[in-house]
C-alpha cells in the first residue's frame, strides 16, 4: 500500500500533462513567434513544386498562403512571416506531427491510415491512381506487368496500392521506390522501369513538360480514388477549425475555383503549357459540400 501515494501522483502528473497538451495548440505558437511554417514540394506539379527561380509554387501552395491570410485576420498578426520548408512523400507526415512544419502543402492523399498520425483540412482535389508509360511498350493494364519492372514514389499511398497488388495477383513485379516523383518518371524515361504508377494529374504534370510529350501515354483505367488536402496535425481542434473554415470560405467565395483555373486550365511555369484538366464533377461536389472524408466511396457520384 506504501506504493499508492506513488502511483496516484503518477496519475496526476500524466493526467495533467495530457490536459496541458490538450490546450496546446500551433495557433498558440502561431501567434507567440509571429511564424507559420509551410511544408513544399520539389516536383508535384501543378500542387507544389519549384519555378525557374527555385521559389515554391502551385495550386497547394496558393490555398496556403490564402489560409496564411485567414490566419493573420484571426490571430491579428498583420506581418505574419512565412517560412517554408521542403518535404518528401516520407517526411511530411513526421514533420507535421513532430512540430516542424504547421502545414504540408502539396499532393497528399487522405486516407485512415494516415488519419492515426495526422489530420487533413476540407478535400481541395480528387485524383486517382494510373500509370504512365512509353507508348512504344504497349502496356494497357496491370496483366501486362508480368515479371516487369515498375516504379512508384516512396511514402506514397500509390507504392502502397502498388505492392498489395502485386501480391494479390501474384505478378511477379520489381518494383522501385523513388525519392520523390521526377525521379521515378526519370526511372522510365531512362529504361530503368517499363512504368510509373502515380496520382493521374500528377502523371499529367510531368508527361506535360517532359521533352517529348507525344511519346508518353496514361492508362485509361483508374485503379484507386485518392482525395487530396492538406496535412494538419492530429487532435489539435483550435488550429484544425481555422484552418477548416479558411479553406470552407475560399471555397464558398469562389477563390478554389479561380486557383483551379490558373493552374489546371491555364499555362503554368516553367514551360507555359497548360494541362488542360477540367473541373471533374467529383471535385465540383467537393467544392459544394466540403468534406475531409478518407473514404473514397464518399468521393463516387
């Protein structure tokens, strides 16, 4: 019994730490270093990616800087800085919830599995899982991968997909994990692997302006849904809800339709070529009724 007091000041103390964590918020840092910190992308085109002038641009990165603005009315912090940080598929996720970065701003997909480790602000985009290949290898569906050598980028729910798949269907693939997604389009412009399965707009991005656009086909048959937001981190309810509603208004304003149309149906840098990716009706019902659903089936029409 001589243990009680012990472990009943354990209990107080952890149960006063959770309490005290459970306050902490990033809007509370947000506002005492005057700071938010966005996570980038090297090469998501047309989300988050580097101009000619190695500055972070994108559809992404510009629904940032218009939560960034919310923020600045919200926290009346008119002279917010904003710091930027470069993340991969594998490290965005650690740095939102390790502290580093408020924000990741690029291409990810929300699903539960990420959900246990982070949250994600209102679905700013529905894709899904294609590949793209070198039309000269005449490859049309998964049954023609056979014993072949493919590529996916890592920390990506596609590499995911991809992996489950090949053991389901006993394929017999190699498949490459790349560091991020010029490389693994790089891996098969080069012959290193016959195809690269990735988010289809993002596919589009790179065939766009790669040096011989006719060579490249996508695969018409999607194999998966993949709704894209933000990276928010996990449990913090204050900073989650401004966020929420900052994207909720842009969306409601118009301002998601006008960013869709610069970078999707307009010329982007740094080539000028415009992708010429419509509005799908699934994004339209997202823009209408806001959603940060990780259920794909939420997603179909």
């Amino acid at each position: 019994m001589k243990f009680l007091p012990i472990i009943l000041a354990a209990a107080v103390s952890v149960a006063g730490m959770t309490s005290a964590q459970a306050e902490t918020s990033r809007l509370d840092k947000i506002k005492s270093t005057g700071e938010l910190t966005l996570g980038y992308r090297d090469s998501s085109i047309p989300f988050s990616y580097l101009d000619d002038n190695q500055k972070p641009v994108g559809y992404s990165m510009d629904i940032c800087y218009g939560i960034a603005d919310a923020l600045k009315k919200d926290l009346n912090l008119p002279n917010l800085k904003i710091k930027l940080v470069s993340v991969t598929s594998s490290t965005r996720i650690p740095l939102v919830a390790n502290g580093t970065v408020d924000l990741a701003c690029g291409s990810a997909t929300n699903n539960e599995q990420r959900q246990v480790q982070v949250s994600f602000a209102p679905t700013t985009f529905v894709t899904a899982t294609r590949f793209t290949a070198l039309k000269s290898a005449k490859l049309n569906d998964l049954a023609d991968f056979k014993g072949k050598t493919v590529v996916s980028t890592s920390g990506t729910s596609n590499l995911k997909w991809l992996t489950q798949i090949n053991a389901d269907q006993k394929l017999g693939m190699r498949i490459i994990p790349a560091k991020d997604h010029s490389e693994a389009f790089l891996t098969v412009a080069s012959g290193r692997a016959t195809a690269f399965f990735m988010d289809d707009i993002l596919l589009a991005g790179l065939v766009a302006n790669s040096q011989n656009p006719g060579e490249w086909m996508i695969s018409e048959k999607a194999y998966t849904i993949e709704p894209y937001g933000m990276i928010e981190p996990k449990g913090d309810v204050k900073f989650k809800t401004a966020v929420d509603n900052a994207v909720k208004a842009m969306m409601k304003d118009g301002q998601v339709d006008k960013l869709y149309a610069k970078w999707f149906t307009s010329p982007i840098p740094p080539k000028n070529v415009n992708l010429n990716w419509p509005m799908t009706p699934e994004l339209k019902k997202v823009i209408e009724h806001p959603t940060d659903s990780p259920n794909p089936a939420d997603y179909k029409l």
